[in-house]
C-alpha cells in the first residue's frame, strides 16, 4: 500500500496519477490499485490525449505505457513533455525487456521503468517512490542517512546504530542504504534486485531473503521492535522503531 504520509504532509490533495494506456483492462487494473492507495487517477488511452491531459494537468506523477496508438508512442510523449520543461515524476510501462530499450526510456527522461506483466505492488510501491523524491528533492549531496539510531554514512561506507559501529559485507550495506534511502516505505524484492544486484531476475529465488535475514541479525537490538519488516506477498519496509 502507498504509504501517503508524507505526501499528505506536503499537500492537502490526495496525489493525483495521469494513467496513459491503450488496454482498458490494463488501464482499469492500474487505476483501481491506485485508488485503492489513496490516489486519484485519470486515464488517457492514446499518446496524444496522454500529451494534452500531461501539459493541462497538475498531476503528481504519470504513469506511461511505451507502445500507443495515435502517431504518438510513449518516448514520444515523454520527449515533449520534457521538451516543454514539464518534470512531472514518469514511470513507463512496457513489454519491450530488453536492456536497450529500457535505456532508451531512461534517457529519455523517464524516472522509472516496469516491464509488463507487474503486480499492482510492484506499480504502487515504485509510483510511491517516484512522488516522495519529486516532493522532496535533495538540496545537495547526502553525506549521511538516519532512521531512529541507525546512521549510515555514505563517504565513508559504514553504519552505526546507537553509536555504535556494525561490520556489514559490501552487498549488505548496499542493501541497507537502499532501505534506508526509502524509510517506511514498501520495497519490493524486484526493486532490490535492479537497484542493489544491478540486473532483473524474474523467477523465483530466496536471495533476497537470505540476505535480509543476515542484515537482521546484524542490526537488530534484542528487545527492542524490529527495523525491517517483511509484508507479505509484497516486499520489505524499514522504518525507525517505535
């Protein structure tokens, strides 16, 4: 589920999603997990009324299908919408995998790519992030992420909780940083394995389970409530004990 705390914090509106999708059903999936989250959506099913509803909108992210009738595919749309100096968080929808085409995507200025076919989670949890780091942009460069005693310093690769330092493997760091980065929000494990492993892995695998498990025990305080929580069926939440 959307977590819009923060986004509640921020603006009194709920968060409202621009939908660009030429398959009903899909279009109609996608608006019902967004709703059921707490945001209001709108649909375009073709890339020109995506294009005008984008430019006319005020929306708080979009979400956008890379193939589209009308004369006007997605990276279309996208390429005028940045053109036009509009900078509304995109995360594009496709069925094309490949490694170029999602690079494609990203350089044309999207924020975020899902291959198709997704879980609502998945979709939900990524839009999440996209409008939190569009509310709330970085003035500068991090040097150091806090959540409750956790402190992750990002020069010097180390983590301390309670002030005192723990001795994490590289790729548990990387890991941690990442929760960390999205405190209290839901992460899912596809998110892990493309930001954290660096490439997408679809079928089913108890890494990232392994590995959350040996984070735990590293900077878990017995006695005190845990700082990772698993949802289930969906992903991983870090956020600082109460």
């Amino acid at each position: 589920m959307i977590n819009m705390g923060a986004i509640e914090q921020d603006r009194e509106a709920m968060a409202t999603i621009l939908i660009v999708e030429d398959d009903a059903q899909t279009a109609s999936e996608i608006e019902a997990a967004l709703i059921d989250n707490g945001c209001e959506a709108a649909i375009a099913t073709t890339g020109r009324e995506g294009l005008l509803q984008a430019i006319s909108g005020n929306f708080d992210a979009i979400v956008l299908d890379r193939m589209l009738p009308g004369g006007v595919d997605g990276l279309g749309v996208l390429t005028a919408l940045r053109t036009a100096g509009i900078q509304t968080p995109v995360l594009i929808l496709s069925a094309l995998s490949a490694v170029d085409e999602r690079i494609r995507g990203l350089k044309a200025g999207g924020d975020d790519y899902l291959t198709k076919p997704f879980e609502a989670l998945e979709l939900t949890a990524r839009v999440d992030v996209l409008i939190r780091r569009h509310i709330n942009p970085v003035a500068g460069p991090e040097t150091v992420l806090r959540v409750g005693d956790l402190e992750a310093d990002l020069l010097n690769h180390t983590i301390r909780r309670g002030g005192k330092y723990l001795e994490l493997l590289p790729r548990e760091y990387r890991l941690l940083e990442y929760l960390m980065r999205h405190s209290g929000q839901v992460v899912t494990r596809t998110m892990l394995f493309e930001e954290v492993w660096q490439y997408r892995y679809d079928e089913p695998t108890n890494v990232i389970d392994v590995h959350i498990s040996k984070l735990r025990r590293k900077i878990e305080v017995p006695g005190s409530p845990p700082m990772i929580r698993t949802m289930r069926g969906s992903g991983y939440i870090l956020d600082a004990p109460e």
